[in-house]
C-alpha cells in the first residue's frame, strides 16, 4: 500500500447557492490538517495523503471529510474537532464517535 491513509476534504462550491462544504471554510480547514500533519511527519509514501475532492454527496452535514481505508466519515466544525480526529484516530486509531457520521447508503 502506497499510502497507508487518505484523506478526502470535500471543498465543492456549488454555483447554484446550495449549501456546500466550501461554504464552510473546508479548503482552509483542508489546509490546517496539512500543515498538522506536515509538522508531525505523517505525509508522503508510506505514511498519509491528503487530497482535495469534489463533491462527496453530504451538502446537509458538512464540512465533511473521509479516511480511508476505514471509510470513516467525519463532520467537522472548528480547528478542534480536526485535532481530535487527529489525535484520536490518526495517530491512536480511534474512530472519534462525536464527530463520525453515517457513510452513505448505496442506491
């Protein structure tokens, strides 16, 4: 495995003024989980991988976030809840259950 997790932010801004991620701050949010990460040397091969991802089809519950390969959801709203998520499931690997949402049903 390249990477041993990824981590998508969804940071869509929808044209049509529905409530998306972005309106959120999700692209500042991204990029704070970024630096964390970067600070600890959790990234590149081997190690974690965040990426920039379009519209994961949670408008309602964002800003929203995904880890894989544990597909876990995450709704976030501060600064705070991504270190939580940091510390608790990045580097102990405990799903944080206050902030974990419901993946979606497959149609």
């Amino acid at each position: 495995m390249y990477y041993q997790k990824h981590i998508f932010f969804c940071i869509n801004q929808k044209s049509n003024g529905k409530t998306c991620c972005q309106d959120h701050h999700a692209s500042e949010f991204r990029a704070y989980m970024h630096k964390k990460l970067d600070d600890l040397n959790l990234l590149g091969a081997g190690k974690i991988r965040i990426n920039k991802s379009g519209c994961l089809g949670r408008c309602e519950l964002g800003p929203v976030l995904v880890i894989y390969p544990e597909g876990v959801w995450y709704s976030y709203e501060s600064t705070h809840d991504l270190d939580e998520i940091i510390q608790e499931h990045i580097l102990s690997g405990k799903i944080v259950q206050n902030l974990r949402i419901d993946p979606p049903i497959d149609d």
